[in-house]
C-alpha cells in the first residue's frame, strides 16, 4: 500500500495515517500481516468517522470483545441520537441500542464505553446526565 492509498482516521485529537501504524516496529516482511482485531478496531472506526460518530480506543476494545456490530444504519441512529440530546444540552449521555447500551461524550460526539445488555443489567451507569432509547 502505498502512501498515496493510504486510509486514514480520526481519533481523539488528530487523523492517524493506518500505513503509518501498520509499519511501526515491523519489518517489511510483516508489514501486510495484522490481526483481525486490529483491523476490525480500525474498519469500526473509519465506518464511524463517516457518519460523525467517534469511538474511544476503550469502546471499540468493549465493542470488539462483547461482539457487538454496529450497522451504517444503526451509526446513523446513534448520531441522529447525539444530536437529540445536544439540543436538549446534556453533556454524556446513556443511549441504548437493542444491543447496547453506550455512554456518549455528546460534546466530543465520542462514544467512552459500551456495555452488551446482560452487562448493563449487572451495574449501574454514572456519570451521564440523559439517555437516549432508541
């Protein structure tokens, strides 16, 4: 892949170059071979980023390991729920999916963690001061 093809995604602060991470530490041999999760972690992202939406690298790792996909569609849902609880000024907002339930840093449009709904039933979310159910 070359610099030119190469993808990119947001994070937190700035665009991350994908080639740019693939290759640090590797030798050229290794380069092309990643794992799945990583890509998974990185196509998630990318997917997210079109549609406003941005994930910590602590939710796509709950994401990832709770085995919770999240469709175009329903990315839409939640930014279309972002901006519900934005206009009603909230700050972190609780917005659950038929398969999730995600704190969202509605400021930021950054979802901080994602509990699968047999784990929400368990605990008790703080820190939120609205929820979304969509």
């Amino acid at each position: 892949m070359s610099a030119e093809n190469a993808i990119k995604i947001n994070n937190y602060t700035r665009p991350v170059d994908l080639l740019d991470i693939a290759s640090r530490g590797k030798t050229g041999a290794s380069i092309g071979k990643s794992d799945k999760s990583s890509f998974h972690d990185m196509f998630s992202a990318e997917l997210a980023s079109t549609r406003d939406v941005q994930f910590s690298k602590h939710a796509s790792q709950r994401l990832h390991s709770r085995g919770i996909e999240l469709t175009d569609e329903k990315l839409g849902q939640i930014a279309n729920a972002i901006d519900k609880a934005e206009a009603k000024g909230s700050r972190e907002t609780l917005i659950l999916t038929e398969e999730a339930a995600l704190v969202v840093s509605v400021e930021n449009r950054t979802v901080i963690t994602a509990f699968d709904r047999d784990n929400l039933r368990e605990g008790v979310v703080t820190s939120i001061d609205s929820a979304v159910i969509l």
